[in-house]
C-alpha cells in the first residue's frame, strides 16, 4: 500500500480513521501485495501498540487480478475494517459499531470459483526506441513472454526474452563503425510446497549472450528450500536458506581464454536470503555463492543488503550495498578486446570484483495525518 493511490483510496474508504506515520499509531498496519499471475495475494498484520500491545493479527486473502482498482480498495478496506473491529470495541467509539452482512447473491460461489483459464497468465510485451544524429544512430528492440501459475501447493513460470542494441557512428571520410549486441533467454520454474517451512523444485534455462561470448547455454538445476520461519509470516521476516545443484552445457562464439569452444560442466549454489518488516522500517540481506563442482576453483561469492529506516516520524534514512567477488569468467573470449569493443561495451572485460553503493534520506513534513481525498487533476 505505499503507492499514494492505494493510500489515497484506503483514506476514502475509511474516512472515520485517521491513518498517521509511523511512531504515533496505537496499531501498525504492515500491508504486502504479491501480484502472482493468477490472482494478487494480500497479507495484512496488524499488531498493536501502547495500550494494544500484545494483540496482534494477520488477515490473508487474495483477489483476482482482472478486479477494477476501485473494487479492490473497497475489499481492502472492508477487510481492514474488520480488522480493527476488534480493536475499535476497546475505545470510546466501541459503543457506538455494529455489523451488518449482505445476502450473498445468487450463484456467487460458483461463479467465483470458475476459471476458464485454470489459474494460467499469459503476458506478452513488445518495446522498441530509437534516436539518432546526422552522423550517429541508436536503437534497441526488446521482446518478452511470460506465463505464470501460482496456487498454494505450486509455483510455475516459463518465460522467453529477446533483446538486441544497435549502434552507428559515422567518423567521417568514409570510415565506420557498427555495434551489434545481442541477448536472449528462455527460463522455466517449478515449485511444489512441502509444509511450512520446505519447498522443492527446479529451474531451466537456455540463453545466448554475445556479449559474455556465449552462443548457447542450457542449465537444469533442481534444489530445495527451507525457511526458518514459516512461509506464512513472511510480511515480516524471513530466512531462506536454498540450495541448488546440475548441470550446464556451453558453446562459445568464439575460443575462450580456455581454449574452449564449447564445455559441460556440473555445479551447485547456496542462497542464503534474510527480510524483515518492522515499525521502525525494514532491512534484507543476501548471501550468494556459486562454484563449478567439475572446477572448484570457478566461483562468485555475492553479498547485497538494503535498509529503509525511519529516524524520527519525517525522516527516513535508505541504502544499498552489494559486492561480487568474481572468479569465474571462464567464457571471456581469448586475446585483447579492441578499442572500439571496450569503449561500445560490446565485450565483456576481465574483472575480479564489482560492486555498487547507494544511500539517501528523505524528509516529509507538513500535515501528515491529513486524510482528506481530492482526486481532481490527478493526471
């Protein structure tokens, strides 16, 4: 709900609340909105403060993904309402609530339960741009395909994506230079649950990079997974541990520094993934880490982390960190990269690291309990 349209509609919904930064709330609403292909899955914990302290709730529910926005904010609301129902009984304004329930209408539950389409989502997108000078012209073509089932005993995703940056330069006196970059994947993914806490499944993908020097590479890497907390209380924390393990096939475009055309090799990866969602904010890390069992010495250790604390109740502190350590840049291709492949980044470069680093704050002030709606020139 951190879009100011989702907030914006909640506030309309439920005029009679008075919805406050965090720090003065008497209850912590902390929404999550997974927007699965087949529906979009809702989890609202709600956990009290000061005088509600100890009384905590969690409400799951899932709407489908063809429901208009307005709709769903008025389920949201409604859902919410209920929520706090119990909350509201402990205050003055206790004395004053009822409830009401609306007839079902007629064949409800069985239209609600009829999908023609058994939970599938299909998606298909096409982008393209170009721009261009006298003596210079970019363009960039992009396509990609997914399809998506997720239900709570499995998750399944097959996609395809294809992608090619073009570049000229003309330097004059009948001299020039061309830039062709190109990519593309096809990826599968099955799930299936196994309790709470574990989950099994496997990963396939067959992809083509020009500038990693790769013609084809096929990969097929079934693992397991296991969550310290149960899967159910991920809105707020979660520790994943994953691991993986298969095999890939490789062709080059062109001889690596291996001396390598093409190569099988077996390997196996840990993904150690930690996320909380707090009052005062939240905070991930992740821990990578990848090596070929058929050549040990061929591995990529990454560490990412993020944080979004609040200081005080205007002011939020936010970064992120992330650190590769390289050592398996085994499809480089042999021999000195030209001057006019490093600077168009046609090839890639030998490296032992990468990393990147971001940090900021952001302030708001003003009247921030306002809960007044105003739509008008909203676009």
């Amino acid at each position: 709900m951190s879009h100011p349209d989702d907030l914006a509609a909640l506030k309309a919904e439920m005029p009679f609340l008075t919805i406050v930064d965090a720090g003065e709330q008497d209850v912590t609403v902390n929404v999550a909105r997974i927007v699965a292909p087949d529906w979009t899955t809702w989890t609202m914990v709600l956990t009290g403060r000061g005088t509600f302290r100890g009384l905590n709730r969690t409400i799951s529910f899932a709407l489908p993904p063809s429901m208009p926005p307005a709709d769903a904010a008025r389920d949201v609301a409604q859902r919410l309402k209920l929520g706090l129902a119990e909350y509201a009984l402990q205050t003055p304004a206790g004395a004053s609530m009822d409830l009401a329930i609306a007839p079902a209408p007629e064949n409800a539950s069985a239209a609600s339960q009829h999908d023609p389409w058994n939970a599938w989502v299909y998606r298909l997108s096409l982008d393209s741009n170009g721009h261009g000078e006298q003596s210079t012209f970019n363009g960039y073509y992009e396509t990609t395909f997914s399809a998506n089932r997720t239900t709570a005993n499995w998750k399944m995703r097959v996609s395809a994506y294809s992608s090619l940056s073009e570049s000229r330069f003309d330097l004059g006196d009948g001299e020039d230079i061309n830039s062709r970059v190109s990519n593309w994947s096809a990826d599968s993914l099955f799930v299936k649950s196994l309790g709470r806490r574990l989950s099994a499944g496997f990963t396939g993908q067959v992809y083509h990079s020009s500038y990693s020097n790769e013609r084809r590479v096929a990969k097929l890497m079934p693992g397991v997974e296991f969550d310290v907390f149960p899967y159910s209380e991920s809105t707020k924390r979660s520790l994943t541990l994953q691991y993986t393990v298969g095999s890939a096939y490789r062709e080059y475009e062109r001889l690596t520094i291996d001396d390598k055309l093409q190569e099988t090799d077996t390997e196996h990866a840990v993904n150690v993934s930690l996320g909380l969602q707090q009052p005062w904010g939240q905070a991930g890390a992740r821990l990578m880490f990848n090596q070929q069992l058929t050549a040990l010495d061929r591995t990529r250790v990454t560490v990412l982390g993020n944080t979004n604390f609040r200081l005080t109740r205007s002011l939020s502190l936010n970064g992120a960190v992330s650190f590769s350590r390289i050592r398996d840049q085994f499809s480089l291709e042999k021999g000195d990269a030209t001057e006019d492949e490093v600077l168009l980044r046609q090839r890639q470069l030998a490296t032992g690291h990468r990393y990147t680093a971001s940090i900021g704050v952001s302030f708001a002030f003003g009247a921030l309990n306002n809960a007044t709606v105003n739509p008008r020139f909203s676009n």
